[in-house]
C-alpha cells in the first residue's frame, strides 16, 4: 500500500509499505480521509517530542474510513461500516486514567503517534484501542468528510470544558485556523454574550466574522491587550483560548483576561522552545485560572461526533482543500501555507 512516512532521515516521503493485517481483537480501516493538522507539520519539521532521531513511522491521527477488516467480535464493525477513530489509547487504570486524563496515560498509544496512523491507504487499530472505545461507528447521514473533523473538534471540546462557557462571557480566540473557529462555533453553540477573535490574516479574520465573532482584532495593527480591554468597557475577556503557536500570545492572553478569568493553553509549542514570560502577579491578583489540554479522548470524540452530526456545514465548510494520498508533499505545502484551512488526505482517490 501507499503511505506518507515520517523516515529514520527526517524528512516526510510517500513510500510502499506491507499492508496491515488485523490481528485478534484488532480492526483494520481503509482510510477514506485524513486531516493534516499542526501537530502533523510539527513532525514534518522534526520538532515532535514523540519522533525523536532515526523514528520511521507514518503519522496520521485524525483519519476515518470504512472497516476492512473486524477481528474485535464487535458486531457494529463489520466489514464496510463507516468509523472515525479516537486516535488516543489510553490504559484506564493508571493515576492519570482513572482522573479522565487519558492523553496523560502512563502507558499510552496513539494512531498516528505511537504507531502508524492514517497517512496510509490501511490503518490499524489495536486490540486495547478497539475495547477502549476508540473505533466510532458513524452515525447515520454523516458523510465520512466532515467526519474527518471529529477529531479536532474534539480537541477543542477538551480545551473548552474546564473555561466552563456562559451566556455572561466575553470569549476571546486568539487564532482562527481550524482550531479557533472551531472554537468559536461552540462559542457561539454556547450563547456566550461577545466573542471576539485575535488574528494577523484579514482573510481569516472576516472568515471568523462569518462563524460568529462578533469583533476582529489585527494583533500587529494595534495593542491587543488594549483593545481587548476596550471592547469590554475596561473589563476584559472572562474566557482566553491560546489556538495559535506564537509565544507573544501566551503572555497577552494572559494579560488580556479579566478578573476571575479562565484561560486555556490550547496551542503548543515546538519542543525545547515553550518557555513564555507570563505575569504572575495577574494571575495571582485577578485570581485567573490558566488551564492547558493536549488530546483528547475516545469519549471526547463521541460528544465530537454529535456536535458534528448536529451542524455538519458549520465544519464541513472549514475543510477547504482534498487532496489525494499520492499528493502528500502538496498538500503539506497547503497546509503550511497560510491559505488552506482543513486538507484532507485521501488516500482512496
């Protein structure tokens, strides 16, 4: 088969590989789509914690597809039911598991991460993965594409939940790749009073203006801090999401929060290079809460896939390019671009 492998040379390259065969308790899944998100161009740069020097493995953990394969004696996997996979497998039982912080698993496995994942034409899923829960039969009219964003969209519902949303909030996104609209559609799900979004492209600021924020701010054209505070009557934003990997983000988004507000660390940044200066005074004076995420689980991905089956052409309309498997280097050129929201892999076309 073909796949998008991450080589022991550090470069990212379409090669042949064996196709994966189901071994007992497993499944395997012919990959109808695969999204290309920031942690994918992170291995691509070889900046990834979990491919360090001389790994060889293909990446790929926001894929879906139609079972090829049922080993699991699952009988909602048959062969040609449509999955999206929950790429993070926890153990569910160690200190962080039994917490609900799975992708904190002292044992953990990820499509994608850990093994090889969806840049392929066949992925396979563990046996541990497939009684975790990690396999997603689709529910019924929800098209495999806009299936594909079950899993960022999951992401975000992590990041959101402990920010504990209200209809009295200001929500500031700083960002508005997939992850910050994705970020202000929930926002706006939530009926949240003003969401206002942080953004340098004045393309993508008016794309946030279309998703439901309600004020843009161009952080190079003016303070952001300042206008932050403006628009909220002097109060600031009661919710800060960082979606962006910019360390000046990180210490403004902090800076930006009123009192009592929660913030989350969404983005991440390169290994070796997170450090940011952050004023602890504000959080100690405005008695903030700053929260991080990272992942998420296979239970995120299921309340995911009800969000997504509930308003399907809120997050279809946030994959803008498709592009077939043996395309890989092109659609990562898209991706890094700055024009392209969601690409999509295909590696059936």
């Amino acid at each position: 088969m073909l796949a998008y492998e991450y080589g022991s040379d550090g470069r990212m390259a379409l090669r042949e590989k064996d196709l994966p065969r189901a071994a007992e308790g497993e499944v395997t899944v012919d990959v109808v789509a695969a999204g290309i998100c920031g942690t994918d161009l992170k291995i691509a740069r070889g900046e990834h914690r979990l491919f360090p020097p001389g790994t060889v493995r293909v990446p790929g953990h926001e894929s879906v597809g139609r079972i090829r394969e049922n080993r699991s004696g699952r009988a909602d996997l048959e062969p040609g039911t449509p999955v999206a996979i929950a790429p993070n497998i926890a153990c569910g039982q160690c200190p962080p598991c039994r917490k609900d912080l799975g992708p904190l698993c002292e044992d953990y496995t990820s499509v994608g991460l850990t093994f090889d994942g969806g840049f392929a034409e066949v992925v396979r899923v563990t046996a541990r993965g497939v009684a975790g829960g990690n396999v997603l039969p689709l529910p019924p009219g929800l098209d495999l594409v806009t299936a594909a964003m079950i899993e960022p969209v999951a992401a975000v519902v992590r990041g959101l939940r402990p920010l504990r949303l209200t209809p009295t909030d200001t929500v500031l996104v700083c960002g508005a790749g997939p992850i910050g609209l994705t970020a202000v559609v929930l926002a706006k799900q939530a009926g949240v009073r003003k969401i206002i979004v942080s953004q340098t492209s004045a393309a993508r600021r008016e794309l946030a203006r279309q998703y439901g924020a309600d004020e843009t701010i161009d952080p190079r054209a003016e303070d952001l801090v300042e206008r932050v505070f403006e628009l909220t009557g002097g109060i600031g934003a009661e919710v800060v999401i960082a979606a962006t990997p910019v360390h000046q983000v990180f210490t403004d988004a902090v800076r930006a929060a009123a009192k009592g507000g929660r913030v989350n660390f969404f983005a991440g940044l390169p290994s070796g290079k997170g450090e940011v200066t952050v004023d602890a005074n504000l959080i100690h004076y405005r008695e903030l809460l700053v929260t991080g995420s990272t992942a998420n689980t296979a239970a995120d991905c299921a309340e995911a896939m009800e969000i997504v089956a509930r308003a399907p052409e809120a997050f279809a309309a946030l994959i803008t390019h498709r592009v077939p498997l043996r395309e890989a280097d092109h659609a990562f050129e898209l991706a890094t671009s700055g024009e392209a929201l969601k690409v999509l892999l295909e590696p059936q076309t």
